[in-house]
C-alpha cells in the first residue's frame, strides 16, 4: 500500500521513498531523495532544441530512477543552485 | 438560512459581476480590454473585505478589497450614495498605475451596504512611455500619474475638475475617457443589480446571506487543505531584464488548515521597473490559488483567511517606495503566479485525492508589447499587441496543455484577431501562428506558444515605434511539472530589411517564415524601438510547461504533433525517443531509440559513481 508523494514517487507505509514505475526504494522520507537519484545537468539549448535560445548559463537539472532511468524531476537552475528540496510529511 | 434563497442569492451575486463584466467590455473602446479581457470587476461587504471574486486578472481581486479599505479610512465621514473613487497608487493597493481602480459604495435607503470595485488598463496614464509599461522610468515619480484615492464622481456627478486634470496628464485623453466612463459604467450597473436584490430580498436576509457566503468559503478551503498532504514545497523563478539577472524564491509550507507562502531569499529590488509592492505579491499568490485550489469555492475573504504571506521588503517582491513598479504585473507578479503555481501544483500531486488537478505553468511570460504612433486615419494609437494574451496552457496531470490556450491568473484572456490588429495601427502581418518546439516537452506536452512578424503597412509616418518590456528570453518561465521540461522561452527579433535591401539583398513580397524575411536580426528585449519601412518586428512566444516524461508519452501522439507542425523531427526523436516518418511512428527505430535514451541515463549514473 503507498500513497503519492509528487507526481513521479510514492511513499510506502515505512515512510520509504519509492519510484512509482518500479518501486525502487530510493530513501526515507526524512532524507533527500534527490541525492539518491542520477542528476544531469545540460545547458538547455543542447538539451531542448534551437528554440530554446537562452542564456548559456542556464541549466536544465534532471533527476532519473537509478533503477529504470524514469525520468523523476526536471528544474530550471543556474550552475551551483541547490536542489529545490520538497518535504511531505503526509 | 434556507438552503434555496442563500444559493439564488450567491447566484445572483455572480450574475452582477458578470454583468458588470460586460458593461465594462462594451463601453471600453481600447482592444486591452475587449480583446484581451485585461480587467476585473469584483463586489466588496461594507467593510472592503472580499465577497465575491470575478474574472479577469485574478490578482487584482485582494489589491482592489486593500483599495476599497483604504478608501473607508481615508475618506471616512465622507462617504455618500452615487460616489466614486479612483486609486491607482501601487504602494497603497493597486498593481500598476495604469490599471486604475474605480470604487463605488453601494447604498441602500442611506446606509452603506457593500462596495463594487473594477479596473481596466488604461490607454495611457501619461508615464515616460506611451502605453503604462515604462521600461525607461527608474522610479514611481515618473510612471505617471498615481493617486492613493480621490473622489471622481460626487452623489452622482462626475468632478469636472478632477476628470479634466487627469486627462490633461494623459495620451489620447479621449480614449482615456472612455476607459474612465466604461469604468463608471460597470459601477453603475453593479450598484442597481446590488440595490434591486436587496429590494427583494431586504437588507437583512441579502447581509446573512453574504456573511454566510464568506463563512461558507472559509469552511471549504480549510476543509480542502486539511484533505491536501502537509509539506513544504519549493519553487524558482528566473527572469532577465536588460542583462540582468533577478530570481524569486518561493518556499509555500502546509500545515493542516493554514498555508504560508514565503518568498525570503528572492533578489533585492531593481532599478527597472519590474519589480511589484507588498498587496501585489500578495493578489499574485491568490492568482493560481483561486482557480487551482478553490474551483468550486467562492472567491472571497473567507478564502484569505488561513493564508499568510513572508516578502522581505526591499525585494523585487515587495520593493519599497519610489522603486519603479509599471512593469510589475508581466515582471514580479507574474513570477509570483508562476512559483505559486507550481509550488501548489507539487502539493497537488503529493495527493492521492487531488493529483489529477496539477498542472505545469501556463504561459510563464507576457511580452507586453504597446504600439505607439500616428494610424493609418491620422490619429495616434496606443495599444498592446493582444497576442500577449493568447498564452498557452501547460500541460496537466489528465492531459496535453492547450496550444494558445491562455493563462492560469486569468480565466478569461484571448487575443484579438489578425485584422482588428491591422485595423488599429498601421501595420500588416506577415503570418501568425502556432510555434513549433514551444511547448514543454513531457508525457503530456506544454501547449504552444506562437510566432508573427509584422510589417509597416499605410502609415502615414513611414512606420510606429513601439515599447517592448519583455523578460524570459533568457530563461524560461513556464516550469515543467513531474519531470515534465519548461515551455520554451520567449524571442523578440528586430529584423532589419531596409539596410539589407541597401546592400543589394533582394526583396521578398510575401515571406511566410522568420527565414524567409530578409535582413540581419537583432535579438531584442527592453526598450522603445522604431518599426520603419521594411522593417519587421518577429515575436515567438513562450509555450506552457510539460508534465512527466516524454520517453513515456503515447508514441502516436508524438507523431500527431509533428504532423501538426507543432513538434520537430529532431525533438521527436531527441526528447520523446520517436521515430516518425510520413507522419507516422516508425515502431522498430522508436523502440531501439527509446531503449537507448533510457540505458544513456542510468549509464550517467555509474559515471558518477565512478
Ligand atoms: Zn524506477
């Protein structure tokens, strides 16, 4: 039994963060699952195509399922940013 | 109360506003406002408090109800039956100074029972540019005139003294009177619907009925944020003004029925006039919160109730007086909407019950283009390219974003056709559009944006300038959801014809495409420019944000779109991992391709484990 956790994991009754596609456990809910995911990071153009003609600094963040390569989280982000973090508590 | 008389009441209620709505639009002469729907009409209780909400640009709904109350303290003991006031002071209440609020008291045998609040973008409001944005004014002295509240019309007549004062201050003061006369217009009609109701019904039941309403409202959206998962959810804007950079932080937490959204962290204010007050950030946090959270609830003060806001002052979000702010609703604010969106969209899909409301961001950015010049009759026009408000939709959690599907903070934009363009200045369209890669790519495809370019055509002055205060050209706005990529970025290109035609270029009578249009093209953003001759003037527009993963998006789908014009062949197979030939998904390649996109990025993994 799990309940939704964003629009790409869910949370088992563990308080286990999983990917909805395979349920592969990434962490527990106290810890960043972010860290647990593979991050690329691509200047948008090279990434989204020619009308995409944004500053070179800018970066598309991607976070997949190490286990099934789902694509979990995108975000727009500038070189160092840090992760946008979302906690839910239930 | 009897369950029947409060719902016809509420009802009722509605139907005012709605018809103050087209009052408004029918009396109003200038395209922004019946074209572009950029206005709103709202009614207030006797103490100002919101009681119900309408449609237009749904971030004036809180600043118009801080409008109405700063009126009963400022002009208290002077108050009377057939008054009307007028405040457009951005550090008081309102957005801008050219979206100018008119506040009417609602009367009923002498005693004050409610109030009736609308405004429109007024054709001009004399700053240093024509048109109300201002990207050359670095503070509010010089954004035009701005008042925090006087009395336009007295028990019934309208104050020459003040009309003609504020008409002497602006452009086409003809036009301006007519935006002030649909304004009063909308007032008159909201104040005689209001009066008949309470004719029917007694002041009584009507006062019950209203504070009920309000409770009511307050009861369900606590009820629905009690439902909704708590957490803390994080979003970031970027967007550029003339090469710099400035971000607005929003971090929106939940805890059983209160929702605090705090946007600590966003840049310092800026020299330019992106920026936006206190109220504005506030009604730009309601924007999407309105239609996202509370569809079915009646927007009203019972809604504002569990909702607290943190905006460091001196930000861009909160700037302090005389920063400039005339760019505020297409700058600051719309960043606001934008990170409020998403951040209540994350909520949303942290929901077993709610996920399938979440959407992406629509249409991240206006480009608030006004025209400004002699027309083709040898007057002079002023006015905004209404494209600005086609939009497009994001894509949602159920489904693909509309193409040129509008906005969340306003319910009710559309633009005008190609020929009341043509009509209204000396201009001609070279093409108009769907834009093809626009829409942020996802399981569920961002709607698209647009592209047009227009052309001097029958301009008595060889052409017409135009001021252009744009941002998200240099990063998009439209942020993505669930994975899902941002719609692409706006794109403003100045094409330079004449002098290519100087160097011998041929000339191209009918180009159909920014390729065909001969002549160097200057990427621009910010600033007044000229449109001359052969010049042409290229906008694209941004599209909406996606949702999921476009490796997982329904590979017919794909090739619909590119069939549509609408998603490349180098996208289709680059971002959705589709082959697509004739229009048709070519199944072998799509699944070797698909196959290898996904083992690419678990490959990225064990790189950087190594
Ligand atoms: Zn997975």
């Amino acid at each position: 039994m799990t309940s939704k956790f964003s629009a790409t994991l869910s949370i088992d009754q563990n308080g286990t963060i999983l990917c909805s596609d395979c349920e592969k456990q990434l962490c527990s809910r106290e810890e960043i699952w972010k860290n647990y995911a593979i991050v690329s990071e691509q200047p948008m153009e090279r990434t989204c195509g020619s009308t995409y003609t944004v500053s070179k600094d800018v970066l598309l963040r991607q976070f997949y399922c190490p286990e099934c390569g789902s694509l979990l989280d995108s975000e727009i982000a500038l070189s160092g940013d840090p992760f946008l973090n979302d906690t839910v508590r239930g | 109360m009897d369950p029947i008389t409060f719902s016809i009441i509420r009802h009722r209620l509605f139907r005012i506003v709605d018809e103050a709505v087209i009052t408004l639009k029918h009396v109003s002469g200038s395209a922004i406002t019946n074209e572009g729907h950029d206005l709103m009409v709202s009614l207030y209780r006797a103490d100002g408090s919101l009681l119900m909400g309408g449609v237009g640009f749904l971030h004036h709904l809180t600043s118009a109800a801080e409008a109405c109350k700063s009126i009963i303290r400022n002009f208290s003991g002077n108050i009377n039956e057939g008054d009307i006031f007028l405040l457009n002071c951005p550090y008081t209440a309102a957005l801008h100074t050219s979206d100018i609020y008119l506040i009417a008291p609602i009367h009923h045998n002498g005693v004050l029972v409610a109030w009736s609040a609308c405004f429109v973008h007024v054709y001009d409001i004399g700053a240093m540019n024509p048109g109300g944005f201002s990207p050359d004014s670095n503070d509010i002295f010089t954004e035009g005139f701005s008042s925090p509240g006087l009395k336009l019309v007295d028990k019934g007549e309208i104050r020459k003294d003040i009309m003609n004062t504020i008409l002497n201050m602006v452009r086409s003061p003809e036009m301006v009177a007519l935006d002030m006369s649909s304004m009063i217009a909308c007032n008159n009609v909201a104040k005689d619907r209001m009066q008949s109701l309470i004719d029917k019904y007694t002041p009584k039941v009507v006062d019950k009925a209203c504070s009920l309403l309000i409770s009511q409202s307050e009861k369900l959206f606590k009820e629905r944020l009690a439902e909704l998962p708590d957490g803390c959810w994080h979003s970031r804007q970027y967007f550029d003004v003339k090469g710099q950079t400035f971000k607005v932080l929003l971090k929106m937490s939940k805890e059983g029925e209160k929702i605090v959204f705090d946007f600590s962290g966003s840049s310092a204010q800026s020299q330019y006039g992106i920026n936006c007050s206190r109220w504005a950030s506030w009604g730009g946090l309601f924007a999407p919160l309105f239609p996202l959270l509370c569809y079915d609830i009646t927007w009203n003060e019972g809604v504002i109730r569990p909702v607290k806001m943190i905006a460091p002052e001196g930000s861009v979000v909160n700037a302090t007086r005389p920063a400039p702010v005339s760019i505020a609703t297409v700058g600051a604010i719309q960043a606001v909407n934008n990170a409020a969106c998403v951040c209540i969209s994350k909520m949303l899909s942290a929901s077993d019950k709610y996920s399938k409301e979440a959407t992406a961001v629509w249409h991240g950015s206006h480009f608030a283009i006004f025209m400004f010049g002699k027309n083709q009759r040898g007057t002079q026009s002023i006015g905004i390219l209404t494209e600005t408000f086609g939009g497009a939709a994001g894509a949602r959690a159920i489904g693909d974003g509309v193409d040129v599907g509008g906005e969340v903070p306003n319910p009710i934009s559309r633009m005008a056709n190609v020929e009341t363009m043509e009509a209204t200045f000396p201009i001609r369209y070279l093409f108009r559009r769907r834009l093809k890669d626009s829409g942020g790519p996802g399981l569920h495809r961002g709607g698209t944006g647009a592209e047009f370019a227009i052309t001097p055509h029958d301009a008595p002055d060889g052409g017409i300038n135009y001021v252009i205060s744009g941002k998200g050209t240099e990063y998009p706005m439209s942020d993505g959801l669930g994975g899902g990529y941002p719609g692409a970025p706006s794109n403003y290109l100045w094409v330079k014809t004449n002098e290519a035609l100087e160097s011998g270029v041929p000339l191209v009578a009918y180009p159909n495409s920014i390729e065909q249009i001969p002549g160097k093209k200057e990427k621009i953003s910010w600033g007044v420019f000229p449109l001359v001759g052969l010049d042409s003037l290229y906008v694209g527009w941004n599209g909406g944000g996606g949702y999921g993963d476009p490796l997982s998006r329904d590979c017919d789908s794909v090739a619909r779109d590119v069939k549509n014009g609408v998603v490349s062949n180098v996208i289709a197979e680059k971002v959705y991992g589709v082959v697509v030939d004739n229009g048709k998904v070519i199944h072998k390649e799509t699944n070797f391709l698909r196959k290898k996109l996904k083992r690419e990025r678990l490959e990225m993994g064990k790189i950087n484990d190594i």
